[in-house]
C-alpha cells in the first residue's frame, strides 16, 4: 500500500461532512499524508504508524466503521453513540474512551461542546459534539 498518496484519498474524506480529517503518521510523530477510513486498519498493521481521525457528530454507521477499522471494543462504541456525558475515562481492553468537556470562542460568544477520544498504543481517534 502506498501511503504516500493523498490526493485521491484526501477528496474521499473531506467530502464526508462527517470526517474532518483522516490521517496517518509516523511513529516519530511525521505526517505520512491523508488516508481513506478503508486504508486504516492496513496503515495500522505497519508497526511505525499510527492514524488519526476527527470526526463532527458522526452517525451508527460511521461509528461501526471505525469499530471495524481499529478493533474498537462493542460498548465503546455504545458509549460513543450516547452524546452530552459527563467528563470520564473508560476502559474497554486495551483502549481507553475519554469525555472532556470543550468551550471555545465563536463570534465573540462562548460556545460549549464535547470532544469524545478512544485511544490505544496503536490508534486514536476523536469525535466531537457541539452544544
């Protein structure tokens, strides 16, 4: 697999507006370039990379997607689902689940949200909701 290539691969993401990005990098932190969510789980299957995906507010199927793509653990994605929780970290085997709430600046008013992460040693990935 060429995971240099990122034109193709980039289009197919970024006009899903559910993904804001889908990226592999290096183990020393290199970005390798944008990667479709079909090319996660052989990116990963190299020892020296990892992936990041940002998605907004994605949906079940999304979700079941990336469950396939990382190996995710079943009620981790049951609490993905679930939007408006409190701040926590949760295991499921060897991945965590983090809530964390987010406020940030828009228009000159404050706007809250939610960020979601599922982290591993191998993979991590992120969703966010907005209030």
């Amino acid at each position: 697999m060429d995971l240099n290539t990122t034109s193709a691969t980039a289009t197919a993401v970024t006009d899903q507006p559910m993904i804001v990005n889908c990226i592999a990098y290096h183990q020393d932190g290199r970005r390798i370039g944008d990667i479709t969510l079909d090319a996660i789980s052989d990116t990963l299957a190299r020892p020296d990379t990892f992936v990041w995906v940002g998605l907004h507010e994605p949906d079940e199927v999304l979700l079941e997607k990336l469950q396939e793509e990382f190996g995710l653990h079943d009620l981790a994605i049951e609490d993905a689902h679930n939007a408006h929780q409190r701040t926590k970290i949760e295991t499921y085997g060897d991945s965590l689940f983090l809530v964390v709430q987010t406020a940030q600046l828009v228009e000159g008013h404050l706007a809250f949200g939610e960020t979601h992460i599922f982290g591993s040693s191998r993979e991590s990935g992120k969703d966010r909701v907005d209030e």
